[in-house]
C-alpha cells in the first residue's frame, strides 16, 4: 500500500510538472506579444506582457540589424538566439522560422513571431496551444497571444499598431499592450512585461545598441508599471541629449533638454541638480543658486558633491562663486 501511495505521488508530481514545462529548458509563457519594425526608422521591437515571473527574459529578443523575435506559449528559449544568427545568415524571418520548426518535437504547442530588417514577418501558432490563441500579421508587423481571456486581444493589438502610425516604436509597442489588456488580456491576469526597441542598423557597437531596453519581472499591473518606466527613459533621454550638448558647448540645446526633462519628472532631484550645474557653468550662477538651496534643503548629500566637482572640471567657476554655490 505503501508503494502505491508513493507511486501515484510520483505521477501527480509528474503531470504537475508536465503542466508547466514542455521540456526541462521549455518554461511556460502563454502570453501575449507584439514584434514590429519602424518604416520611417528602420528599429525594430518586441512588447510581451505574462502571468509569468519576467517574461522579458524568455520571450523577447532582438539584435540591431537583425530582427525581432518573440517565442512565446511553451517557451523555446534557443529560438531567439537561433533565429537571429539565421536573420544574420541571410535567411528571411520566414526562411529562418521553417528552420526553427522543422526539427522541433513541440512545435504544435509553440507560437513564435519574427520581424526582419526588410520588414518581412513570419508567424507559427501550434495547434496544441491553449485558447484563446491567435495571431495576425499586418505591415511590418506580428500581434500574436495564447491562453487568452477574449478572442480580441489580438485583434486589439493589430488595430492600435495600425492607429498610431507616425509616433515612436517603442511608444506604439506599448500603446499595443495596453490595449490588448483592454480587450481582456491573459485569462490568468497580469505579472510581468518587457519593451525592447533596437536600431535598423548596426554600427557594431552591441554593447550600445539597444533603443529601448525595459522590464517589470514582478509586479500586480506590469504594463502600467512598464508605462511609468517608459516615461522615466525618455526623461533620462532627454538629460542624456543635453549632457551631449555640453560636450559640443551648445548651452541652448542643454538647456532646452534639461527643461523638458524637468517637466515630466519634476521632483527628481538628479535632473534639477545638473541643470543647476549646467546654468553655473554657462556663466548663470545667480539662476543656479536658487536652485541649489532647494536641493540643498532636501538632501545635504548634493552639497558635498558640489563640492567635489571643481576637482574633475565637472563644475568650473571661479572659488568665489563656489562658495556661492556652496552656501546658498
């Protein structure tokens, strides 16, 4: 009797491991997912969102140059690899899927999408994945989702990739997932979400050739978790292009940036510290001072920094307006 209990223990522990693992390397990721490429840009992208811990690291992929890929249902993760290194081979994205599929033992519970550099889109939906499970192929672009609450998520992503021709890509991937969740999103609910946006062309930088590159591996609503980091990278794109300005001495452009990166996050203290830094710099202490003392009086540590500045030429008036700027 003894014997028995363990061995139905042992098969209920195996179909309860079957129910979530094709293979040992084959994580679950039913979900729903977008991969598309800019007309006027050339980038290209991958949105996902799961009720699954980070989707991003299993499901999206994408190279400058190459393609995007998004391999989802009973996740394979060699796909992504794989199926960039057969874009970069010459193959197109629908030449590189038959590959992918054609010695794949579960290739009926698998739903893989590809975007190339021409735009040329591929996309497999196996029969075996679970309702709802769809995909559409439109311009330059694939919506594909399994196990979904509605038959129209899919149909809602197409229809807002559609819409917002014209706005950035990384802005239309995002605009497609929240209205995929609109229209009913994953029977399971909501966990995790990526955004992945790379050039149209390489320079051979890989190491700095990612647009986009966001994820929310564990949150209750992670595409409006995913939108609020969104906001925050442009934010930072915008203090990016201005320190970028002071590099060529054009003090308009640091500005005008430093500014727009104020207003969409106005109580980030980082991104009032440097525009009162860059004003300093550009001969405006009195407009710098100001804005310092409020620093100040909200954290101290500011102060300090200050202080160290003048050491690496990160901060270059005279020791009078230092002080100045010190002792507001």
């Amino acid at each position: 009797m003894k014997t028995l209990f363990l061995l139905i223990g042992y098969a209920l522990l195996q179909c309860q491991t079957q129910a979530q693992v094709y293979k040992q390397d084959n994580r679950l990721a039913h979900t729903f997912s977008i991969v598309a490429r800019d007309s006027a840009t050339g980038e290209l992208g991958v949105a996902v969102e799961s009720h699954w811990f980070s989707v991003g690291t299993a499901v999206s992929w994408a190279e400058a140059g190459v393609g995007a890929i998004a391999t989802q249902s009973f996740t394979n993760k060699s796909f992504g690899i794989r199926g960039l290194e057969l874009l970069k081979s010459g193959l197109t994205a629908q030449q590189a899927l038959d590959k992918l599929l054609s010695d794949d033992e579960g290739r009926e519970v698998r739903q893989v999408a590809i975007v190339d550099t021409k735009g040329n889109v591929a996309t497999h939906t196996g029969k075996n994945c679970i309702q709802y499970a769809t995909h559409i192929q439109g311009s330059s672009y694939s919506v594909q989702s399994n196990m979904m609450l509605t038959p129209n998520v899919s149909k809602a992503m197409s229809a807002s990739i559609e819409s917002t021709k014209g706005k950035s890509l990384g802005e239309r991937l995002l605009l497609a997932l929240e209205a995929a969740q609109k229209a009913g999103g994953d029977i399971r609910g909501q966990q995790s979400a990526a955004l992945l946006v790379v050039p149209g062309k390489s320079e051979g930088k890989t190491w700095d050739e990612r647009t986009v590159d966001l994820r929310v591996d564990d949150n209750p609503q992670p595409i409006k978790e995913l939108r609020r980091l969104y906001s925050v990278h442009q934010a930072y794109q915008h203090m990016n292009n201005g320190d970028l300005a002071v590099e060529k001495n054009d003090m308009t452009t640091a500005m005008n940036e430093y500014n727009a990166a104020m207003k969409m996050f106005p109580q980030n203290l980082e991104m009032q510290y440097w525009t009162a830094i860059t004003l300093a710099n550009n001969k405006q202490v009195e407009k710098a001072i100001p804005m310092l003392k409020k620093i100040y009086a909200k954290d101290r540590n500011w102060q300090e920094l200050t202080r160290r500045l003048p050491k690496v030429n990160l901060l270059t008036v005279s020791q009078a307006e230092l002080q100045r700027l010190l002792n507001p």
